[in-house]
C-alpha cells in the first residue's frame, strides 16, 4: 500500500510541475530541438526563469497590459549577474508597445543583459517607449560574447550613456547582422541609432537607421563610438542627428584600428566641434573609412567636415562627399577630406565607386603630370589614392582659387623645384589646412609654397597641416600663417621625416607654434632651418623658433643639424629659441640666435649669438654639418650670412609687371585694426586702389584719382565703404595703374 502511494505522489507531483511549465510557455522543453514556445506576455515574461534555454515566438506579442505598462513597466530580462545565455527566435512576429520607465537604472531593454555566445534572431519590436540610464537599448541594454540578427525596433528611447536604438553597449566578437531602427533617440555620452558603442571585435553588418538621434558626445546616426578592432560594413544611415561633441552621420567616433566599409549617410549633422558627415573623428592607430561617403548638410563650429570633422592618425580611402551638393553651414564647395564635385561624385557612385584617373591626367610613365590649375584640382579627388605618383610641370598662381587646398594626401608628389604661389585660405573654423591639409604616409619633395596667407583653426601649415608618417624634402614656404593651434611655418602637426627644408612664414596662434612646426609627435627633422616672425597669445601657449613643441610619445622624436633665427613675441610663457617645450626628444647639433630670437632659453638645442651663427661662422657652430652635400656658406648673404641648403634653389621675388609700378606687402600682416599699404608708380598715373573680401566682393575703395610719380601710402583701417567694421578674415588689396594691376592679401584679426 505504502509502495502505491509513493508512485502516486511522484505522478501527481510530475503532473503538477508539468502544468505549471505548460502553463508558462505554449510548449517545448527549451532546448535547442525542441525550444520553448511563446505565444504571450505571460510567455515572454516567463523568459526570465530560464536563462540558459532555447525559444520561439509562434505569434505577436502586445506588451500594452497590467502590470507591463504601467510604472516602470517591463522587468528587462537579465542583468550583469544574470546574463541571458539562450537563444531567442522571434520568427520575425511583432512585439508592439514595450514600455520601460527606469531613468536610474541600468542595463535597459527587452533583455537587459546577454552574453555567453547568446543568439537574438528575428525580433520586431515597435511603438517602444524606452528609458533608463546607463546601457539603454530596445532589443538589449549590454551585449558580450552575442549574435543578434535580423531585427528591428520603432518609437522613443531615451538614457544617459550608452544608449542606442537597438543594443546601448556591444563588445566583444559579437555579431549584429541586418538589423534596423526607425527611434527618436535622446541621450548624453555614447548615442546612436543602432548601437550606443561597438568595442571590442564587434562587428556590425548589413543595418540601417532612420533615426532622429540627439545628444552630448559621442553621437551617431548607427553609432557612438566604434572602437578597439571593431567594425561596420554595408550599412547607411538617414533621418537627423544632433550633438554638442564628436557627432557623426553614421558614427561619432571611429578609433583604435576599427574601420567602416562600404557604408553610407544620406541625413542632417548638427554639432559643436569634432562634426562630420560620415564621421566625427576618425583617429589613433590608423583606423580605416574606406569605400564609403554622405549626402547629407553639415553644421558645425570647428572640426568639421563633409565626410569627417577631424581625421588623426587614421585612413581615408575611396571616399567621398559632393561638395556641391552637401553643404557645411549653409555653404557649398567647401573643401575637406574626401570632397569631390558633382561630376567627379556622380560617376564615380554610379560606376562601381570607381573612377579612372586616365580620363582626368596625363602620364608620363612614371608620374601623372600637372601643368595647371585645373590639373592640380584633380589632386583633390585622387590625393586619396595611395598608389599614384604626380609631378609639377611648371609654377602654379593660386591668386585666383581662394581657398583652394589638396585636404588629404597619401601618393608621390615631385614639385621639380617649381612654385605654387598665392595660396589663400581663410577657413578659421577647419583643421587639417594647408597646400595639403592631411599628408598620410606620403613623399613631397622639391617643392615651394610661396606668398601664403593661411587662416584656420587647428594644425594648420603652409605645406601640410597635419603629416602623417612618410616623408617631406627639400621643400620651402614663405608667407603668413595663423591659426588657433598647432601652427607652424611649414607643417603644423608633424609625425613624418621632415628633410632640408625652410620656412620664413610668420606664424600667429593662442597655443603650440613653431617657425617650422607647430607641434613634433615623432619623427626625424633633419637640416632644417626657420625664418619668420612669431607671435604667440596665449600665455599658457608653446612657442619655439623651429617647433613649438616637440615629444616622442608615440615614436621617437629628433631634432638633428638645424637652427632657428625667428624672433618670437607675444605673451607666451613656455617660449625657446629653438624649441619651446619638449619631451623624450632627442636634439643633436642644432641652434638658435638668441640675438634674433629674443630668447636666452630653449628646451633643447644650443643658443649662439648673430655673429657665431653668421658667415664666417663660428668654430662652436654648425659642427658636424656637412657643407659639402647638405649645406651651403652663405658668402653673398642670400640670407643674411646664415647657411642655406643646397638643394632649394626656388625663385623668391614675383614679377614686376613692366616696371611701371610697385605693390609692397601691407604692415603689420596680419594686423588689428589698422594696416599701412604702400606703392611706388614710375609715371603720373591713375590710381585706383581697393579692398575685396574672399568672395571677391569689393568691401572699400581708398584711392581712385590720379597720382604723381613716386611713392605713396594710405592706412585701412578695416572699415567697409558705408563705415561699418568688417569681420576678421582674409582680405585682398588690387591696385589697378592705368590698365594695368597688381594683387596682394592680407590677414585682419580681431
């Protein structure tokens, strides 16, 4: 008897445990044969129980019901403790109305947290209404060690860090493969429409976002921050998106070696600084765009792009924005990395995102040759590739392109000892500015950049703004540089070899410039000598006469065989008369007039008055300099007694259009407020002598009557036609003789 009631309870309790788990799924017993069935709230709810099984959703699923939607509403499923290590299969039916108000809480969604090779496949989840603080998404708040493929979500999201229209936080080797979002997003660090941030070996693939995406730093239209060996292929982003710091179409921030590929923006960026079109900053350890390009307008304050707001250490390859079409401020044509026109944009998208060089230059069998203006525009689509090789035919007028540079640059480039005069820029917003603004493991060689006059933001030069690795030699600059940091005469951030080069550019900026270079990050400087005013504001600001500040963090940095006879001024307190401050720098056989210089100090180097470092020069200077290769005895005093390179012999003096008058450069330039313009006419002439911006817009007129032979000078003030004061920028004085003229810029700072 006792014997038959033991088999009755273990029957009745097998019963009893049977129904209970009936009751919670539709069927199944969770394994990966047979997985759970769900069919219902209750079903779905039910999850949470059995965190290392295998489901199915068999129907659609309405989360709008006591207690689901109601105070914080959904319970997310899996926490840091708690992971969800199953598999979910959704059989692409609806979740609709997932509602979660938990704005202290972290690890938000459907599922909380995933992790453990855990598989999300073929969930929809629409009209969500989603909040809570940190790691905030729609399918899940934290994803490690995951898949999650095929799904969707729709509606409002919101959280502090970490947020995304899909998953707030992915790392870790996991997949996310054709997945999509239309969501209203708001947040504060780490936003995007699909993934907040991608870290780690994690992979994105095959999505897409409609969003309209908001927040502080690190924003996306797909992603916030992409990082650490990550990537995204084949995706695109459309609809708005909106921040203050770092703020991308597709991505925020693209860094540590991560690379986007073959993807694309067709939405609105709206920021503060660091603000591109595919890209916000694109940098360290040379992570890769490539393949890819926007359509959309961009607004921003400094930093800013129509493919990328700022590119360091990092690939641009095959891709591009229209410039003629996608503005940035309201404006068109403004070049950046990775402008193309209309007609080069158009053929390129259309055949493949390819585009033959052949059908734009000609080639010599070793170098695609440049001969004009329009030739050299081509560099500003083909500049990205790195296999070409091109070479200056004859000198170069720029006059008559203002603002017109090569943004990035990664070939062969042979001035043969040619000039590119009248380079004007005034884009005091962009960084990375100069004849080529981003140099990537690129050779210049034997080339002269003359009569500059160049206003940016940041790192800004009058070769290269910023040089990547590769090498530049026996080139030269002359002119005006000014900027608000990391300016320098001839490259403003450098982490390339620099070889027998010069510049006698006056630099102006707030923090870190340099006669040569405004701040050294690694790399040679080998027989390399400056020449210009410096003017440093900036009292917290590092100025030096060769670089203003040079360290060897990232590989090492020296400093070999060069000198420096720039005067420096201004209220900078960290100032050298070589180097103005350095780190883990190594100095050998270089100088500095601390006559000319103003300076007795420097962070490395060795100072020497005019007399020991002017022809003939002193025992204790120049040691160990080769004067039979390298360098030349100035004996005629070219310049003024100092050595001179033997391998720069550029023309220096502009033609003097028949004698018959003379245009000097205004001084001060730049200046604040007032400027002197003087001029010499051989005969009795009429003058007319005239102020236009860089449109080309005439602002003033200060002369227009006939004058006498003989010299004459005038005072401009800044001021228009109708007496109001102009905006500080670059401006051109033109002075017309009889039916002849001459033109000049000028730079006016406020």
């Amino acid at each position: 008897m006792n014997r038959i009631m033991q088999i009755l309870l273990i029957i009745f309790c097998f019963v009893i445990l049977s129904t209970k788990l009936l009751a919670q799924f539709a069927g199944g017993t969770g394994t990966e044969e047979d997985p759970y069935i769900v069919e219902s709230a209750e079903h779905l709810n039910a999850v949470r129980n059995y965190l290392d099984s295998h489901f199915v959703q068999n129907s659609n699923i309405v989360l709008d019901t006591i207690p689901y939607n109601i105070d914080e509403g959904w319970d997310p499923i899996g926490d840091e403790d708690n992971r969800f290590r199953g598999t979910y299969n959704g059989q692409e039916y609806n979740i609709t109305n997932l509602f979660i108000n938990r704005p202290t809480q972290n690890y938000i969604g459907l599922f909380g947290y995933i992790g453990g090779s855990a598989e999300i496949l073929n969930v929809y989840l629409e009209n969500v209404d989603v909040s809570g603080y940190s790691y905030v998404g729609v399918i899940c708040g934290y994803k490690l060690y995951s898949d999650i493929v095929n799904c969707s979500s729709s509606g409002n999201v919101s959280g502090r860090n970490f947020v995304g229209g899909l998953i707030g936080y992915s790392e870790n080797y996991g997949h996310i493969n054709n997945c999509h979002s239309v969501v209203t997003i708001n947040g504060n660090d780490n936003v995007g429409g699909l993934v907040g941030e991608n870290d780690f070996n994690s992979y994105i693939i095959y999505c897409s976002t409609h969003c309209t995406v908001s927040g502080n730093s690190k924003v996306g239209g797909l992603v916030g921050w992409n990082e650490d060996d990550s990537s995204i292929s084949y995706c695109y982003s459309s609809g708005s998106t909106t921040g203050i710091h770092i703020v991308g179409g597709l991505v925020g921030w693209n860094c540590s070696q991560s690379s986007i590929y073959c993807c694309y923006n067709t939405g609105t960026i709206t920021g503060y600084d660091y603000v591109g079109g595919l890209v916000g900053w694109n940098c360290f350890a040379q992570s890769i765009i490539s393949n890819s390009y926007n359509t959309g307008d961009v607004t921003g304050n400094k930093y800013i792009g129509g493919l990328v707001g700022r590119n360091k250490d990092s690939i641009i390859s095959n891709s591009f924005y229209n410039f003629e079409s996608a503005s940035i401020n309201g404006e068109y044509s403004k070049l950046t990395i990775g402008a193309a026109n209309n007609e080069k944009f158009t053929e390129w998208l259309n055949n493949g995102l390819v585009l033959n060089i052949n059908d734009y230059l000609e080639y010599d069998g070793t170098s695609y040759t440049i001969s004009s203006i329009e030739e050299l525009e081509n560099l500003v689509f083909f500049g990205l590739y790195s296999e070409y090789s091109f070479k200056l035919l004859n000198d170069i007028d720029l006059g008559n392109n203002p603002n017109f540079y090569i943004p990035y640059f990664s070939g062969f480039f042979d001035g043969q000892s040619f000039i590119v005069r009248n380079l004007i820029i005034d884009m005091p917003l962009y960084s990375n500015i100069g004849f080529i603004g981003y140099l990537h493991n690129a050779e210049i060689s034997n080339l002269g950049i003359k009569n500059i006059q160049v206003y940016g933001y940041s790192e800004i030069g009058g070769l290269v703004g910023h040089a990547v690795s590769g090498l530049i030699s026996n080139c030269c600059s002359e002119g005006n540089i000014s900027g608000e940091e990391r300016c320098g005469g001839l490259v403003g951030f450098n982490q390339a070899n620099i070889s027998s080069c010069f510049s006698s550019c006056n630099v102006f900026s707030d923090y870190i410039l340099g006669g040569l270079i405004g701040e050294h990050e690694g790399g040679a400087i080998d027989n390399c000598f400056s020449l210009g005013d410096l003017v440093g504001y900036n009292p917290y600001g590092n100025i030096g006469g060769l670089i203003g500040y040079s360290h060897g963090w990232r590989s090492d940095a020296s400093i070999n065989n060069s000198y420096s006879c720039s005067h420096l001024d201004g209220n900078s307190n960290n100032h050298g008369g070589l180097i103005g401050i350095s780190y883990d720098s190594i100095v050998h056989y270089s100088y500095w007039d601390v006559e000319t210089s103003g300076c007795t100090t420097s962070s490395g180097g060795e100072g020497r008055n005019t007399e020991e470092m002017t022809f003939p020069y002193a025992e204790n200077t120049y040691q160990n300099w080769d004067f039979e290769n390298i360098w030349q005895e100035d004996i005629d005093f070219i310049n003024e007694g100092y050595p001179i390179l033997r391998n720069i012999n550029f023309q220096t003096e502009m033609p003097n259009i028949g004698n018959q008058f003379i245009l000097s450069q205004n001084y001060p330039n730049p200046f604040n407020p007032n400027t002197l313009i003087e001029f010499s006419i051989k005969n009795d002439s009429d003058v007319e002598l005239s102020i236009y911006n860089i449109k080309g817009r005439k602002v003033n007129t200060l002369i227009n009557e006939q004058l006498q032979e003989g010299k004459h000078s005038i005072i401009w003030s800044g001021y228009d036609q109708n007496g109001n004061k102009v905006s500080s920028g670059i401006y051109f004085y033109k002075i017309e003789v009889d039916d002849q003229e001459l033109i000049k810029s000028m730079l006016l700072l406020k």
